[in-house]
C-alpha cells in the first residue's frame, strides 16, 4: 500500500474564517511579517471559528462570546473589559492611562461577526448587525 508523504495541516479557522492581518495599516504592525502576525493571535481564531460554527442557526453575540469562554476555559469574556472598538478595530481603553491598541488581525465569520486580536492575548468579536461588541483577555 502506497503511503502519501505529504501533509497538508491547516486550522479550521484558516478555512472557514475571512482573515485580514493589519487591517488598520498601523506602522508598529506593519513591519513584522505575516507568519509572526498569525503566531501572535495565537489559538485566538481558532475559539472564534469554533464558537461560530458550534451557534449554529443561533448566532449572537452573547452565544458566539459564550462559546469562546468554554472553547478558553478560563474566562474571557466572563471577566470582560470597558471601552470602545472602533468601526476600523482599534481598540480605546475607558482608562486615559491606557493607549489605544490597533488589531494585529480581523477574522471575520458570515459576513456579520468580526474577531479582532490585539497584542497580549486581547480579543474582541464586534456584531456588525447590532454594533454590539465584547472585549476580553485570553491569555
């Protein structure tokens, strides 16, 4: 029986999610390259495809969030955090002590839900429909 050498390994979320590295163009992001990018986001994308596709005909906001939590394990939105997402992404902390944070990425699910992750190991999913969204951390 013949054995086939080659393996192709891909995450469901590189197939089913629409992925944009850098989508606000920030100079900080714009230098590394798209292989970093991606190992920064870490298994971020993979909760949010998992969350998405497990909604089934009951995607909202508080299930794909729901569904992120118990993909994590730890948390998450179940400890999220105050502020404001951008319609670009960016990420506006309530603290004025905080700076203001481009995504590293968007990914994207049906058209209508977007997943952006920032540096350390932040996350939000904005519902394009509502304009409703939740941050949090998953580290």
């Amino acid at each position: 029986m013949a054995q086939n050498i080659f393996q192709l390994n891909f995450r469901p979320s590189e197939i089913l999610l629409d992925r944009v590295l850098n989508p606000t163009r920030d100079e900080n992001i714009g230098a590394a390259i798209p292989a970093d990018i991606i190992e920064a986001c870490g298994i971020i994308p993979d909760f949010f495809c998992a969350a998405c596709v497990g909604c089934g005909d009951d995607l909202t906001l508080e299930n794909v969030c729901a569904g992120m939590d118990d993909a994590y394990g730890y948390g998450g939105f179940k400890y999220a955090w105050s502020g404001n997402v951008t319609d670009r992404g960016v990420y506006e902390a309530t603290n004025d002590d905080d700076p203001d944070m481009a995504p590293l990425a968007r990914f994207g699910f049906d058209g209508r839900f977007f997943c952006y992750v920032y540096d350390y190991g932040v996350a939000a999913v904005v519902d394009r429909e509502s304009g409703q969204f939740k941050v949090a951390r998953f580290d």
